[in-house]
C-alpha cells in the first residue's frame, strides 16, 4: 500500500474512532476540526522520515482514544454516570485471589 494510501487510511481511522468515542456529544464530536487542521496543515510534507513520525502520531493518538476515553454523562448536580463502550470491557481480567501455577 503507497504512503498516501495509508495517510488516508489513518485519517478515516481517526475519524471513525471519534465518531464511536464520543457518539452522542456533540461538542467533542468537534475534535473532527483539530483532525482535520492537523492533517491540512501536513499536507504539504514530502520528507517520508517525517510523514511516518506524523503517522505514528496519529495511530498513537487512535490508540488512546479507542483504549483509554470513557463517556461521562452529568446525571445530577454532583453525579458522573460513566458510559464505557463494550470493546473497553473486554480486557477486564478478573481478579485471583489464589493464582495457580502454570503446567
């Protein structure tokens, strides 16, 4: 896959995990205006050194969003109901109070 073609994939990527992170909030729905400056600002760059520091940037900052951000929705006056999305549940390991020894 060309260098262009993965740039392009990143920005989709970035954009639809934006989408799934912060569903139904609009005012961080807005960070589809930083992703969209930070890649208009860059377009312009040729040296490949630095499109792939940028790129791993970007899936960086994919990976945190997808793995680390959890919705809070104010409930009361002092109340946070957190609304963690289903694929952030999935590597809860549970925990042992007696390990056991690997065969």
């Amino acid at each position: 896959m060309g260098q262009a073609a993965k740039v392009l994939q990143l920005f989709k990527t970035l954009h639809r995990t934006r989408q799934q992170v912060f569903k139904n909030d609009p005012r961080a729905l807005e960070a589809r205006i930083k992703i969209n400056e930070e890649f208009k600002s860059n377009k312009s760059e040729t040296s490949p050194k630095k499109i792939e520091e940028l790129m791993k940037i970007g899936s960086d900052v994919e990976l945190l969003l997808r793995t680390s951000v959890i919705q809070g929705i104010h409930t009361d006056h002092n109340t946070l109901k957190l609304v963690p999305r289903k694929d952030l549940l999935l590597e809860n390991v549970p925990y042992c109070d007696a390990p056991t020894q690997k065969q």
